[in-house]
C-alpha cells in the first residue's frame, strides 16, 4: 500500500475541511486515511477491470448517500455519473439532446452551461447518444461544475486523451475554489494531485 503526497501550483488549503476520511474496508478495499480540503484534489487509485466497480460504495459515502462512524463529510462532494447509451427505440419516443440535457441539469447562469459547445461536433440538437464516451462524461462533469465546484467523479470509459482533458477541466474549476476526488485505475495525475492514494484489495482470493 502506498501513499502520496504531491502539491499542485495554483491550490492552495484554506483550512476549510470538506472530509475527514479514517482508514477503513470499503467492499473488500483497503481504503488509507486523508483529508478532503477546499482546493485540492485527492486521487484513490482502485484496480481496473471488474474490480474498478467496488468504487460506487465509496461514491455512496462521500456523496452522503450514506454515512459511516469512520467518515465525516462536512460538505458533500456530487457526482456526475455516466450518460447511459440508449436503445433506438427508446430514443426514437424520448430523443436525449445535448440542450434537453443541459436545460433539465446544469445552471443556465454558470458559464459551463454552455462550455461543451466550444467542442467542435457538439451542438445543441446533436443526441447524445450520438457522442463518444469521453464527449458523454465531459457533459456531465459540466453539468455539474455549473451547480457546484466540489466533486467526485471517475474516467471509466473514456480514453487517455480524453481524459486528460477532462481532468484539466475539473482541476480548473478546483483552482478557482472547489475540490475534488478522482477515482481512477490508472497513476498518471499521480504528480498533479495534492494526494494520491492507492487502495489495497483484502477480500476473498480471485480466481
């Protein structure tokens, strides 16, 4: 198990504390202490494939969906989720536009109302089951950077590049006074997050 430590240029703790998270088992993980600050960014490292899945419970805590002795959420973090493709049937009856979305979820008055339009193939009548994952989680995540800056969220189905932009994004929005958790399978922010943490699997042998 192994723990650390990295500050980032730009965030900065104001003692303003969002979680204080005790080291505990969470769905057969290991999860190790921290600390959740207004202007940082906290990265949990879990392992990809089935297990990356054992992720939500913890979700489920910081969102304060449910609460636990061993966790105190001061402020709770939301959580964008993913934009599910639906079937064409469903879709031919109920069309999910990129607008219908941003008007049923995100802030009009925030400017990441209408960030996701500087994308070049996005627009405003485009389905959103026309958009690849990356350009389906970024909506999200601006969806919910225009009604709060403090956030949990995750990269499962997103490539690398897009990733990486995503991840730009939301550092962003953290350095103008929000604060993050990144819950990724892979280490490559490790160096551009306050803390980086990974999680240890404890349960049942795999088979």
């Amino acid at each position: 198990m192994e723990k650390i430590a990295t500050e980032v240029i730009g965030m900065k703790n104001d003692n303003s504390c969002l979680i204080r998270f005790q080291e505990q088992i969470i769905d057969n993980f290991l999860i190790p202490a921290f600390t959740l600050y207004k202007g940082e960014l906290v990265i949990i490292q879990y392992p990809g494939g089935p297990l990356f899945s054992a992720r939500f419970p913890l979700i489920e805590l910081l969102t304060a969906r449910t609460s636990n002795d061993n966790t105190e959420v001061t402020t709770a973090l939301h959580y964008p989720g993913h934009l599910k493709v639906r079937s064409s049937i469903f879709n031919r009856q109920y069309p999910s536009t990129v607008s219908g979305y941003l008007n049923k979820y995100a802030n009009k008055n925030h400017p990441f109302y209408n960030k996701i339009y500087g994308i070049d193939e996005v627009r405003g009548n485009v389905k959103i089951n026309m958009l690849s994952g990356y350009l389906r989680q970024q909506l999200g995540v601006y969806a919910i950077l225009s009604r709060t800056s403090n956030i949990v969220f995750d990269l499962a189905g997103v490539d690398p590049v897009g990733g990486v932009l995503i991840f730009n994004v939301v550092k962003s929005a953290i350095a103008a006074g929000g604060a993050c958790i990144l819950l990724d399978l892979c280490d490559e922010f490790k160096d551009l997050c306050t803390t980086f943490i990974q999680t240890k699997y404890v349960g049942p042998p795999l088979e």
